[in-house]
C-alpha cells in the first residue's frame, strides 16, 4: 500500500462516503510560470553571477584573442558574484564598463590598484606607497606569468631556431645535437631580441598576423626565458646558458660528469663594462643539494631573466634564485654552449615577457586613488588602455543662458576623417557634409554613450584640452574572466578552451 506524506503532526480525516472535489488542469498557467521562473533564472545569472562575452579585438591577445585577420572571436565566461563580495585584486581579467563611454564594456587586466604610485619603466611595470620610498617591481603570480610568456618563433621540430656563431652555416630547430666545446645562439643574427607584435600567437595562425604592425619590434626586450630537455654523455663538462642584457652577462651554469669535483649548478654574472680585476664570473648562487648532470639521463631543464629575478630550473626545481639591479639598456640575447661531450637537446623553445611600453602613452607614472585601477591590455602594442584614455569636452550654451559641458571619450583617427572613421568610434568627429548652407556638424558621444550633434556655433572645445582619465572606479568593475569556451574547431587546429589567469 502506498503512502501519501503529510506535514508532520497532523492526522488524516475520515474520508469514506465523502466526494473529492476535482481540480481543473491548467496547463497555460503552468507554461507561463515556468517561462517566469526561467526568465528570472537567467536574468539573475546575468547580472549577479556569470554572463558570457565575446572578445571583439587583440588588445588582450594572446591570453585572449579578437582577431579579424584570423576570424577568431574568443567567448569568455565572466564571473560576477566575486565582486559582489570582495574587490578586484591584482593581476585579475577583468570587465569594466569603460568610464569615457559606459554604454560599453572593456576586458583588460587590472595592473595597478589605488592607493599607490604607479610606474612603467624598462618595460616593466612598478610600485610604491610614497615617495619616500624606493620603486619596487610589480612581478605576476607563476600561474599569470605562464600565461603571459611569450613563443618567439614557432613550435614546429624542424624551424630554424638556433644558429652555430662560426661561419659554418649550421643551424637547428628545438632539437639539436653539440660535440664538444661549441656555442650556439637565439636567431638567424646578432640583434637583439625585440618585441614582435606576432609573439605567442598559436603556431597555425601566425602567418595570418600581419609583423609588419605599428610600433612592433621597436624596443629591446630583456626578460628572457628558455626551456626543454637536454641528455649528456659522461664526458661533458658543462652545460650554459647565457642570457644578455646590455653590458650583463647572466650564465646558468648546468656541471656536467666530468666536471671538476665540487661544482654545482650555479648563477653566475659579469659586467663587461668592467675592465680590469673584477671582470670575472662571480658566484652568487648555487644549487642546494650540489646537482651534477649524470649520463644518460634526461633532465627537463629552464632558464630565465625575469622582472630582475635570474632563476634556474631543473625537472621543475627551482635550483639558483638571484636578484639583480634593474637596466635601463634592455638590449638582449640568448646563448647555448656546451664544454667537453656530446650533449643532446630535445623541445626546445624561447620565450619572452611582455615589454609594456610608455614612449608613446600619456600617462605612464601616477598615482591611483584609494577605489580605483589601472588596467592594461596583454598586448600592450595594440591595447587602448588606462595609458591612453582621454577625456574631451565640449562647452554648449543652454536655453537659461547657462554652459553645460558635455564630456565623453578623445579618439583620434588617421588625420583625414570620413564616415568609416567616425563609425570606427572617432570622437569627436566633424563633417562638412551637415545642412544645406554646408556648414560643419559635429557629433560627440558623451560618458554616458548618448551622441549629441552640434551645429557650427552651438558648442566650442576650444581652450579645452583633452584631460587624462586612466582609472576606473570600483563601482563600475563588473566581474572577472575565468574561463575561454569557444571557439572550438579542432580540425583548423584551434581550440581555444582554458582557464583564464
């Protein structure tokens, strides 16, 4: 027999000889609740909890990519609860409404966080309290920085990667086999790495980018890094990778078999400028547990110069740590070099950090308010971020007698404006093509996204000077990436499915 559960403390009554009255179905009202309830569900996950977004440009590649030359539009899922609860913190992609136009939403990555002085320097960025103290440099989370390293040139075994440095014209790709004392460098020539707008996009793409973007490889870039696998035979002395900068010479230094009794892995540094004496290698640190290179075993090994912290890694041990002093000349290269044996390399790969430049920004030091960021695009040469925003304004009479001034986002063209300037979001934008007596007319969006259109004489900007406007308020942070989910077409070889650091 079954049972029908009733509320605790209560006793059916006496039902026999009694008629049940019936209830009339209602399936319509039954379908509309439950749109109701879906309707709600989805608006609350909306604007409280998570919303999808799509990625319209490259100013965030390669961590995410908007890419009309590849047609790859990355869709994000934005977490919105989080900053419900808590504050945007540090290193963070986030979306934002932008403050210059807030009918729109931005997604770059939070850089800077009030209060504090804020600097970018060297390519790299910095940060204090006051000023009376000293510059610290900003260093991401290893989790952000694996996202953020950058391939210098494909992935492909085959692709010339490195290059003998006698003129025997030999050459290798991420595998290479050395006998014997012999050195090879990073790059078909001598310059220095530079930063190449095309740097860290998936290998299957990359001819589709065009290199020849403004301002790409126009600054030296210091931070280095190199890693793969790498097997000795008995008779190998050593191992070393030498990373310069300027007049600095940084030698990791990997002892091999045959090494003298005693060595160890270690971090060694010289400075060329330095002429008589104390031109010598110096020890300044050394691996704890004293690793040698056994023969015949293979070791995942890495490398590198970042943020003025030189590390070196073996099967993911971090052996030597040292800190240096910043350079202002950022001029670097790469070098492999092998004494004694026969050493074999397998996948290897370079990488370099992102160059976050400032020659051509408007703000690249100030100081954030207490409730405010600053926040700056991964791809630094093609981002318009806090180092570039600006507000114009436009005083206009009113019907009192009074000035209103209307303030909305400065953006420039390409000095000849036509209409695909002004649909491409140039503001300000002037055509002469207005009324019949052909005088000029001006349309302006303001902060708030509304377009006003001024008549010659209704509104002036002169004397008004386009202001700098870099933070963006707490209130108007919305919440943060965590997560790519498409595109997904795995026999174009893109599958653009990850977490978001």
């Amino acid at each position: 027999m079954s049972q029908i559960a009733m509320p605790e403390g209560t006793t059916p009554g006496p039902t026999e000889g009694k008629s049940k009255k019936k209830a009339h179905p209602t399936p319509w009202r039954d379908n509309v609740e439950a749109m109701l309830m879906a309707v709600v569900m989805a608006l609350v996950l909306k604007y409280f909890v998570v919303e999808a977004y799509r990625i319209p440009t490259g100013s965030m590649q390669p961590t995410l990519m908007g890419n009309a030359s590849t047609g790859i539009f990355d869709r994000i899922l934005v977490d919105k609860w989080s900053y419900q609860v808590r504050d945007p913190k540090r290193w963070e992609v986030a979306v934002f409404r932008y403050p210059l136009d807030r009918s729109k939403n931005f997604v770059k990555r939070i850089v800077g966080v009030g209060p504090e002085q804020f600097r970018i320097a060297w390519g790299d960025l910095w940060h204090r309290q006051s000023n009376d103290e000293p510059w610290q440099i900003l260093r991401r989370p290893e989790n952000v920085q694996e996202e953020t390293w950058l391939a210098l040139a494909k992935r492909e075994p085959s692709s010339p990667l490195f290059y003998g440095t006698t003129a025997d014209k030999w050459q290798a790709g991420r595998d290479a086999t050395l006998e014997g004392d012999f050195r090879m460098r990073f790059g078909a020539t001598r310059a220095s790495v530079m930063d190449g707008y095309w740097d860290g996009y998936p290998d299957n793409i990359k001819d589709d980018i065009p290199a020849s973007r403004r301002g790409s490889n126009s600054h030296p870039v210091g931070d280095l890094r190199i890693d793969g696998m790498l097997t000795v035979d008995a008779d190998v002395v050593d191992v070393t990778v030498e990373l310069q900068e300027g007049s600095m010479r940084y030698h990791f230094i990997l002892p091999g078999p045959a090494a003298p009794e005693g060595d160890v892995a270690r971090i060694a540094v010289r400075d060329t400028r330095v002429m008589f004496g104390d031109n010598l290698p110096i020890e300044l640190d050394a691996a704890s547990e004293g690793l040698r290179l056994e023969a015949g075993r293979s070791y995942d090994f890495a490398a590198h110069n970042l943020d003025d912290l030189l590390e070196l890694f073996v099967d993911g041990e971090r052996l030597c740590s040292l800190e240096i002093d910043a350079s202002a000349s950022q001029a670097a290269k790469l070098y492999v070099e092998t004494s004694g044996g026969r050493t074999q390399f397998e996948d290897l790969m370079v990488y370099r950090d992102i160059y976050y430049t400032a020659d051509s920004a408007l703000v690249s030091e100030t100081t954030i308010p207490a409730g405010n960021y600053f926040m700056m695009g991964d791809n630094t040469l093609d981002s318009s971020d806090s180092r570039m925003w600006q507000l114009h304004h436009f005083d206009r009479q009113t019907k009192d007698g009074g000035i209103e001034r209307i303030r909305g986002n400065h953006r420039t063209g390409n000095g000849t404006q036509s209409q695909s300037d002004f649909e491409a979001d140039v503001n300000p934008f002037t055509s002469s093509m207005g009324t019949d007596d052909l005088r000029p007319i001006t349309w302006f969006r303001d902060e708030w996204g509304e377009l006003h259109t001024f008549e010659a004489g209704e509104a002036s900007d002169k004397g008004l000077v386009p202001e700098a406007a870099p933070f963006v308020p707490r209130h108007m942070m919305l919440g943060r990436a965590i997560s790519v989910f498409w595109p997904l077409k795995p026999f174009d070889g893109i599958w653009r499915f990850k977490k978001v650091d």
